[in-house]
C-alpha cells in the first residue's frame, strides 16, 4: 500500500486567513484546492494506493502542521501543489535543499516529466531545490509543485481553464503513477474521463486534440471545449499570439 499525502498549499479563501499569491481574479489557495481534489479523485482509481489532503476546504493549517500530519500517518510520499507569483512564466517544481534521498530525486524526475507532457505548450522552469518548510519538515520523500504564474496574464487565463486544471492534476497523477507503478483497478478506466468531452467523434477532432495539447486553444472552464462555437476576435489575437506569430 503506498500512501501519498497531496498538501493544497495556503489555505483560508473565504475567510482570508492565508490565501497566497492573489492576482487577475483568481486566488491561489483556490486553484491549489481544485488541483489536488481532480488529484485525489483521479487516485482513487487506483489499486494500492491511500489518498490523503491536508486539507479539504479553508482550515488554517501551519506549515509545520502539514508536514506533521503526514508525518504521524506514515506518508509514504508527501507532494505540496502550489502557483507561482512574482513574475514569470511555467512550471517549476521543488525538493529540499539539504539531504535528500536518491528516491526523491528520482520521483521528481519521472513527476516533473509527467507534468510538463499534460499541460502542453507551457515553459519548463526546471528541477529546482530549496528550503521550503514542508520539504525540510516531512520524513518521507516530498516535493513541491508551482504550476504557472497567476500574476503573468497568460498563464492565468489557463489556470481559469477548468480543462487546465484538470491537465495539471493528471501530470501529477501519471507522475505518480509512474514513480510508485501504480496499476489501475479493474483495468481499463482512464483518469481522464472526468473531463467532459464533447470533441470525440467530431469530424475536427484530430486537429482539435492538437490544438489543444500544444495550449494553443484550451476548453471552457466546464471541460467542454466547445468544437463548432465561433472564435472572437479577442480569443483570435491570443491563439496567434500563443503560436508565437506577433512580435
Ligand atoms: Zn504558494
């Protein structure tokens, strides 16, 4: 049984206790939430595997703490999902500065890859290290994800994405499943099911699925992507813009 530890980094939307980085309408502790519940729910479609989130909602928790309940359950591996701010672009991902074992490394490895292939045409920040409590605190192996800036506008109209979101969930799951060779139950379920999805079958799909994989058009917030609505002029200038033709 391999017991994983997802830890929503911040906490308190609602009531503004500590909602980390806050910019263009969308408030980390939210974003952080809906990452690690798809996460949650996406592993436990598998067999041999105990799922557990520091937390599930706004409740004030320590860094200390985070790092203390999974500690106390045995944790078997301890992943911290957080967004980026300061300026930037991409994703980037974190184990401790100091000793860390040669498994940590390796699953931040096999992680990092999964993520960077399910959220498209996003910039590769790189495998970094640093002195983050969570990282120093935990006794298993732990690493800490920044998935895209929320105060670059770009990266923040993905992470409005529900679809995005979802992507992002499951490069971390299909990381996780490749770190601790996870095997589905029963076989044949595909994680990504819980995306509604209103492209099979259509005569653009093909195309569309590209399209989408490169991040050059995403879906609605819902997970529909919407094959035969028209495109507006704004939307026009991004998708452009995101194929690098504007100067
Ligand atoms: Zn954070």
């Amino acid at each position: 049984m391999v017991k994983i530890m997802i830890d929503p980094g911040h906490e308190g939307v609602e009531n503004n206790l500590d909602p980390g980085a806050v910019a263009n309408g969308l408030k980390e502790a939210a974003l952080t939430l809906r990452i690690a519940k798809y996460m949650y729910d996406m592993l436990n479609e598998y067999e041999g595997v105990q799922v557990r989130l520091t937390r599930t909602g706004n409740q004030r928790l320590t860094l200390s703490q985070r790092a203390k309940m999974a500690n106390e359950w045995g944790a078997d591996f301890f992943i911290s999902i957080h967004i980026n701010a300061g300026g930037g672009t991409g994703f980037e991902s974190y184990v401790y500065n100091g000793n860390v074992s040669a498994a940590t490394v390796a699953y931040q490895n096999v992680i990092h890859a999964e993520i960077m292939k399910a959220i498209g045409n996003v910039k590769d920040r790189g495998k970094k290290r640093a002195d983050y409590a969570v990282l120093r605190l935990t006794n298993m192996p732990a690493i800490l994800t920044e998935n895209l800036f929320i105060d670059n506008p770009n990266d923040a109209a993905q992470l409005k994405s529900e679809q995005f979101l979802l992507q992002v969930a499951y490069g971390h799951v299909i990381g996780l499943e490749k770190a601790f060779g996870l095997k589905k139950k029963g076989g044949q379920t595909t994680v990504q099911k819980t995306v509604k999805d209103d492209v099979a079958g259509h005569w653009a799909e093909q195309s569309i699925r590209k399209a989408m994989k490169a991040g050059v058009i995403r879906g609605h917030s819902d997970g529909r992507f919407g094959p035969d609505e028209p495109v507006t002029r704004a939307q026009l200038a991004v998708i452009l813009d995101r194929l690098g033709l504007l100067k």
